[in-house]
C-alpha cells in the first residue's frame, strides 16, 4: 500500500512591443524592403500575456503478487488519483482564473506462467492517468491524459541463465494529449494518439569479461482518429517519433591486474 503527492507550477511570460518609430520588434519585422512587399508596423503598439499554473495530485494505491505452485505469478494493483489544477492567465483582455479537479480509478493486471525452467510467458493489462503541464488555449488548465495499455511476450534465460532475452508485443492508446497549432502559436486539446508495436531485448554475460545489453523496437504511431474529421480522413502518423528504434551496449571488465 502506497501514497504519493505530486506538486507542480509552471509560470510562462511574453512581451511583444513595437518601438515608436520605423523599427519593430516583430517577427519576421515587417517594414523590411521585402522585394514587391512593403508595410510598416504601427507604432506604440505592445502586448503583454502571462500566466501561472499550480497542480497537485494525490495517489493512494495498492499492489500485490500472488505465486501458485511456483510457476503461475499473478500481479495486480489498484489506484486512485485526485488531480487540481489552478491557473490565472493575464491577456490584453484582462486576468481571469480557471480551476479543474478530476479524479480517477486506474488498474494493472498481469501473470507470468514459467512453462519450462528456462521459458516463460506473461501478459499484462493497464490503464492510466497523468498530469499534464501546461494550458488549452492559453487560458485553460489541461487535463490529465488517460491511457489504456497491453503487452504480451515471451522471456528466455539461455546460456545457462547468462543470458536473458525478452520479446514483447504493446499496444497502447492515449487521449487528451496537448498539440501545438502552429497558425495560433497555442496549444489545443488533441484526440490523443494509438502506438503499437514488437519489442526485443537482451542482456547477459558472453565471456568472463565481455557483458552486453540491447535491443530494438518496432513503432507505429498514429494519431488518434479525430471524431469531427470528414469521412474517410487518413489518419496522419503521429510527428517526432521513431519508426524503428535500436541500442547497444558492450563492456568489458579488466578481471586481472589493478
């Protein structure tokens, strides 16, 4: 049985002010000699927008593991979140205050079989709750993302249990995830996105001196499908994350000498 407490608080803070006169501070400046382009900023103009963002969750959970007959391993636990955050913007317009609370019941549930000394397989269930940083629209505090979640696989002990290699099949589905809109320069509340994929990793000791530890993963991200898109929208690949991903590591242990 655990609890934990989560405090957080973002401050953010920009200045945008055009100097009386034929230079601005603008971005790209616009009363440059652009080639068959010419406009002057107006003069004296400023703007000024801020905004401070408090959260804080509590989480109280518990977990527990079961072994039948030595080869059957069932794990589980249970959790639940109360998630508030505070925020108090400052725009042109004025100050204002939003508040948000949520709170969440979230579960994983797993088992291992060992079917023969050396061979087991396990598979495993889980859903999610997550804080977010950061503000909707500039203005409105995000909420927590949700996750739903599953991985099935197979992990071997080899070379006489030198040597342990895992392979994995996930699946993964997240919403409310923050994304930018580039026209505004602010973030919206997105549909969130779906990642599923294969996944193999080892490590273990090949000689006396030499002990590596790998692996490399096949993703697929995709955007989750927008509920107002038109019919038979393609559902675009979600941006910055690798399709194929790999590591290696090898060391050597000097085991004679200083």
């Amino acid at each position: 049985i655990g609890i934990d407490y989560l405090d957080t608080s973002v401050n953010t803070k920009s200045n945008i002010q055009a100097i009386s006169g034929d230079f601005a501070l603008s971005n790209p400046p616009q009363n440059l000699p652009y080639p068959r382009y010419s406009t002057r900023s107006p003069r004296g103009f400023s703007q000024f927008s801020g905004a401070s963002v408090y959260q804080d969750n509590v989480g109280i959970a518990f977990q527990d593991k079961i072994d039948i007959l030595d080869r059957l391993h069932i794990l589980g636990s249970v959790r639940h979140d109360w998630f508030n955050s505070r925020s108090n913007t400052l725009t042109p317009g004025g100050l204002s205050t939003s508040t948000l609370t949520e709170s969440a019941l979230t579960y994983t549930a797993g088992a291992v079989y060992d079917v023969l000394p050396w061979a087991s397989v396990y598979g495993s269930v889980g859903t999610g709750f997550v804080p977010q940083r950061g503000l909707v629209n500039r203005t409105q505090p995000a909420p927590p993302a949700r996750s739903n979640n599953s991985e099935f696989g197979l992990k071997l002990s080899l070379l006489d249990n030198n040597m342990t290699v895992t392979m994995a099949r996930y699946h993964l589905e997240n919403t409310n995830n923050l994304i930018q809109d580039n026209a505004r320069m602010l973030n919206l509340l997105g549909p969130g996105y779906r990642a599923e994929g294969y996944e193999i990793d080892f490590q273990g000791q090949v000689t006396e001196n030499i002990s590596i530890i790998g692996g490399y993963g096949y993703n697929d991200f995709k955007s989750a499908p927008d509920p107002q898109a038109l019919l038979g929208t393609v559902t675009p690949v979600l941006p910055g994350q690798p399709q194929h991903q790999a590591n290696l590591f090898v060391v050597y242990t000097f085991t004679d000498g200083p």
